[in-house]
C-alpha cells in the first residue's frame, strides 16, 4: 500500500514540476510551435481562433520581453512555485498519514484553480478554450490527489488495527 501510496505522490511531484518548468522557456516554446499555427497551416485551417490567439500571445511575448524584460521574472516565479510546491509533497512520502493535510491542501488548490481561470480569465481576455486549457491542472490534478487521500486513509485505517508495538 505504501508503494502505490509513493508512486502517486512521485507521478504527481513529476506533473508539477514538469508544469511548472515549462514556465520558464514560453517564448521560445512559442516559436519552436509557430510553423504549425502560422497562416496556411493545418492547425490555422482547422481551428483559426487557437492559432490567432498563438500569433497573439507570441506577439505580446516578443514586445514585451524587448521592452519591458523584466516583466518575464513573474512566469520565472510561477515556475518556482510549481517545484516549491512539488517540494511539499515531500512530507506525503515520509509520512502520509500524519501529512495528509498536504493532499488535502493541493485539492483545494485544485479547485482554486478552476475558480481563477473560471473568474479571472475572462476579466484578462483569455478566450474560453484557453480558459479550459489552464483549468487542466486542476481537472487532471484532482483525480489522482482524491485516489491518494483513499489509499493514505485506508493505510490509516490498516495502521489503526495494527497490535501497539508492531
């Protein structure tokens, strides 16, 4: 049970930091995908809107990082909260049980970024399928957070029959 208990923790810890350092490179991420959402493209005759809002996003990219660099350093920040919070989840691995409260944290946080993307997103203009593309974290984070909770409540459950000294 502690093995399959570990084993989401690690797959999640790998979600969050792979998330989170993909914050880093968005401009270059940007333009390494521009061919594929450039005019005349499969992607721009399939779905126009996603590959305008590509082109619009890389464009505030560009000028911004020539005009105003420093301004970069908040998805730098973004970033290292995602392996910050990774780090966390630390606790779960040495002791679930006791540390449970940090799953519970991280499904609250979940939900709170659905409500973010949800309310914040259109007040900032985002279209509504990024709206759902940035909601995706808490959507595919909360399933497996819910199905380690279970298992870190049933390994309680098991450690509460367990005889005092075993």
């Amino acid at each position: 049970m502690l093995s399959r208990i570990r084993a989401l923790v690690l797959f999640f810890v790998v979600a969050l930091v792979l998330s989170g350092v993909t914050a880093f490179p968005i401009q270059s991420q940007l333009e390494f995908l521009e061919p594929l959402f450039a005019a005349d493209t499969l992607l721009n005759n399939a779905w126009p809107e996603l590959a305008a809002w590509l082109q619009y996003v890389l464009k505030g990219y560009r000028e911004t990082n020539v005009a105003y660099p420093f301004m970069g350093y908040g998805t730098d920040w973004l970033a290292f909260a995602h392996i910050a919070i990774a780090g966390a989840f630390w606790g779960v691995w040495k002791d679930p049980v006791r540390n449970i409260w940090i799953v519970e944290w991280a499904m609250a946080c979940c939900v709170g970024v659905l409500v973010l993307a949800i309310v914040c997103g259109p007040i900032r203009g985002i279209p509504w399928f990024w709206t759902i593309a940035d909601s995706s974290f808490g959507i595919l984070g909360l399933p497996p957070l819910l199905w380690l909770r279970k298992e870190i409540l049933e390994l309680a459950a098991q450690r509460a029959l367990e005889p005092a000294g075993a």
